[in-house]
C-alpha cells in the first residue's frame, strides 16, 4: 500500500483499524495496479506503441462509442493473447472515467463471456475490497486463484499470482488471522523476490505477531531497494525507515510506551527525514503531547518552509494551544499552497472564528459554509458540519448552529469537539442541563485529542453547581 500524505488529520479512533498495513515506497505501485501496460492505458499516450487496437479502442471510448471500443478490444485480444481480455480493459477504461457503473457491468461481462479466466474475478476482488466488503472480496481471490492454478496464462501469470497472493494476504490481515497472511505474503515473495510491498506487508504480520527482529530484517531490506531506486530516478525515498514504521505500528496498536522508545530511535537514525518528523509530531499530538509535537512540527518546517504536511500540523497544534493567530498564520500559509486542501481551510475557518475581529468571522463562515457544501457527500462532511456549526455558534445564529451540528452527528460518529459544540448551542438554546451535561461527559470519555477538554470539564463543573 501506498504511503498517503499526513495531510488529512483523523481521529485517533480511525487510526486503530483492523488492518494495519505498512507504508511503502511510491516507486512500486500496489499489486491490485500491475497490470500489464497494454491493458490498463488509461489515455492514449499511455498505450504502448505495439497494440495500437488499444490506443484505438481508447480514442472510440473517449468519444462515448463504448461498443466500438469493445470490438476492437476483441479484435486485439485475439491478435496479443498476452494482454488482458477484452472486458477488463474496458472497465480500466471505465475507471479512467471514474464511471462506477460501467465497472462493474464491464466485469460482470467479462466473467459471462471468459469464466475460466481468472482476471475479471480478481478485478471484482479488488473492488470489493475497496468498498471493505471483505467477505466477498476473500471468496473473489480464491476464485481467482482456483482458475489460475488451471490456467495457462503465460505472460499474464506472474502478475496475477502476485495480485492473488497480496488479495489473500489482505483479507487474511482482515481476519486477523495474522500466520495465514504472513504465508501468503512468504508465497508472495517467492514469486517476486524484489517486491517492497511483498517486503513491508510480510514485516506487517510479523509485527502482529510480536515477531520484531524479523520484521526489522525484512524492512531494512525493503528501504534499501526503495533507496536505492529514489536514487537512479534522483528523488527523495518515499518511505519510512524501519524504525518509524515500527513506531507508528505501536502507536497505532496502542503500545504507546513502545511507540514513545522506538519513535526516539527512529528520530536519532533520520534526524532530517520529514517523514519522520511528522509522523512524530502527529504520534505526539495525538497522545496529548502539545509541547513536543509543537517542537516536531518547528522541525518540520525548518527542514522545509513550505511543507505542506508542517504547514497543517503546525496550524492544527496552535488551535489546540489557543493561539489563533499563529493558527490562523500557518493555516492560510497551507491554504495558499493548496487552496482546496479540507484540512487547511477548516482549521482556518476554526481559528478565525475564535478571533474578535468581524472581519475574520465572516471569512471564518466563508470557508465554513463553502466545505459544508462541497464535503457532504465525503468522509469529511461529520467534520465540515461540526465546523458549520461551531462558526455559527461564534456569530451567535443558535438555531442555524444547531441544525448544522444535529447534521454533524446523524451519521454516528464524531469527534469529541464536535459534542462540545453542540453542548454549547444547547445550553445556549436553554436545553435541558442533564442532556449538556451527559452529552459533555460523554465526550470527556472519548480518548485522543480534544481542543476543548478543559473548557467542556468547567462547563460540566459550572453546570452542576
């Protein structure tokens, strides 16, 4: 799996999921990608110059002649029986498109039309997978690795064992079942000896295991081959050395005492890593330990002024310190980086809106009102409305500020901040002082982090005076 960037700030509670896959380098993309280069040309630059029926197949359906496009496609199929048959090439056009529907209904007809091909199968396997509909997705791969053992694929083979092989262990990790995983990914690693997500997913399960020097050995091996290729192609390794990764296993794991030793060791081997310096500086925020992650962050950012990932951090840190004009200055710096960037102009929104000025308000309400809006339909609509919702409650608008914060907890799940904000316009609104105080105790229960847990503690003990 692909290292994503720190830049999106979650609640420790997402953290803590059942899989807990290690980051790998970019410069390997993740099995459920291998695809053979013909096959997943997603624009026509991208076909390779030997199979033009691709790149024609491609122009048809750029210009709404799906069935055209599948013709050819058959035609090429027929003339390279290496590539990939000709529905799923479709549907890796319909993912091109973003165009959900077409994916779906494309793989559905290739297993019709090719049932004892394995690839349709594992495309849907990955798909579900994706969705987590993790039951599904396990039966898809051992379908698909019940026909590949019967198939004579020739070039295709290895890429489809090695796809099989991470879905199983994928799924395995799903279950838990941490001994069957870690053979899939020995399996995995016998068919591709160099891969560095083989690597890091076979260190994932030893660490479950409690089995650190192994994983140690198998994430030394895997930096190196990431280092190694940053160089030839002269960039910075896009992956975390071994003994952060260990770190954040044992943060996320909830071993902080682990996570606290090993993250010191991470920070004296790579003192100028970024990546370490900000995963250290979110390992500390999110354990309550403003003063040293306010520290990492000002590492960060001297590493580089312009980090984006420093940028955020260093914002969200001064928000929960109360200083909402340093917030709102590292804030709008991000912003202006990546003007559409949700965790920078909500915590924008946030600081200005805990400042006097009128001003600042109504541009707090400004990005407020615009990420409500343009996040509703996202991961980060709970969010988005709970900031809604806390501006409004600053310009005194109570009934909308209660509508917006009823909306950011119909979905079940919300940050303790979030509860503070809705306590607020309720004892605002003269709600029933039982209701606020059970709803504020309620979030004083929740662990990670909470901006306003002091505030939520006195109004608790004003309450009940």
């Amino acid at each position: 799996m692909r290292r994503a960037s720190f830049i999106v700030i979650v609640p420790v509670a997402a953290l803590l999921l059942a899989v807990w896959t290690i980051p790998v380098s970019a410069q390997e993309t993740t099995p459920a990608a291998k695809t053979d280069a013909a096959a997943a040309a997603p624009a026509p630059k991208d076909a390779p110059k030997e199979i033009p029926e691709v790149r024609e197949a491609w122009s048809l359906f750029t210009n709404r002649d799906a069935d055209g496009a599948l013709t050819v496609l058959k035609r090429a199929c027929r003339k390279h029986p290496e590539i990939s048959p000709p529905y799923v090439i479709l549907f890796r056009f319909f993912a091109s498109a973003n165009a959900a529907a077409g994916m779906r209904n494309a793989l559905e007809e290739g297993v019709k039309s090719a049932p004892s091909d394995p690839e349709a199968y594992l495309e849907l396997a990955d798909m579900n997978w994706q969705e987590r509909r993790i039951t599904e997705a396990r039966l898809l791969y051992e379908r698909a690795t019940a026909l590949l053992a019967k198939s004579e694929l020739a070039a295709r083979r290895k890429n489809l064992e090695i796809r099989t092989l991470a879905g199983m262990s994928r799924t395995s990790q799903a279950r838990e079942d941490w001994a069957a995983a870690q053979q899939y990914a020995e399996n995995w690693l016998k068919v591709d000896p160099q891969s560095i997500e083989g690597m890091t997913t076979l260190a994932g399960c030893l660490l479950r295991q409690k089995n650190v020097n192994a994983a140690l050995e198998y994430l030394v091996k895997a930096y190196r081959l990431a280092d190694d290729q940053a160089k030839k192609d002269n960039k910075p390794v896009d992956m975390l050395p071994p003994e952060a990764i260990v770190a954040e296993f044992y943060w996320r794991t909830g071993d902080q005492e682990n996570a606290q030793k090993w993250m010191v060791v991470a920070l004296r081997e790579k003192p100028r890593d970024i990546k370490v310096r900000v995963l250290a500086t979110q390992w500390a925020w999110e354990t309550g330990k403003l003063v040293e992650a306010e520290r990492q962050a000002n590492a960060v950012l001297q590493l580089d002024p312009q980090s984006l990932d420093g940028l955020v951090l260093r914002g969200l840190i001064a928000r929960f310190q109360k200083n909402y004009k340093a917030a709102e200055e590292y804030s709008q710096r991000a912003v202006l980086l990546r003007p559409t960037l949700f965790a920078a102009t909500n915590n924008l929104a946030l600081a200005l809106a805990e400042q006097s000025s009128d001003e600042k308000k109504s541009r707090a309400l400004e990005y407020a009102e615009n990420n409500a809006k343009q996040y509703q339909k996202t991961n980060q609509a709970s969010e988005a409305w709970s900031t809604y919702g806390w501006v409004l409650y600053k310009l005194e608008k109570y009934d909308d500020a209660e509508k917006a914060l009823r909306q950011a907890v119909s979905g079940g799940t919300f940050t303790p901040d979030t509860a503070y904000y809705l306590a607020c316009v309720m004892e605002k609104r003269g709600g029933h002082t039982k209701d606020v105080i059970n709803l504020l105790e309620n979030a004083l229960k929740i662990a990670g982090p909470f901006a306003y847990r002091d505030d939520a503690k006195a109004l608790v003990a004003i309450m009940k005076k």
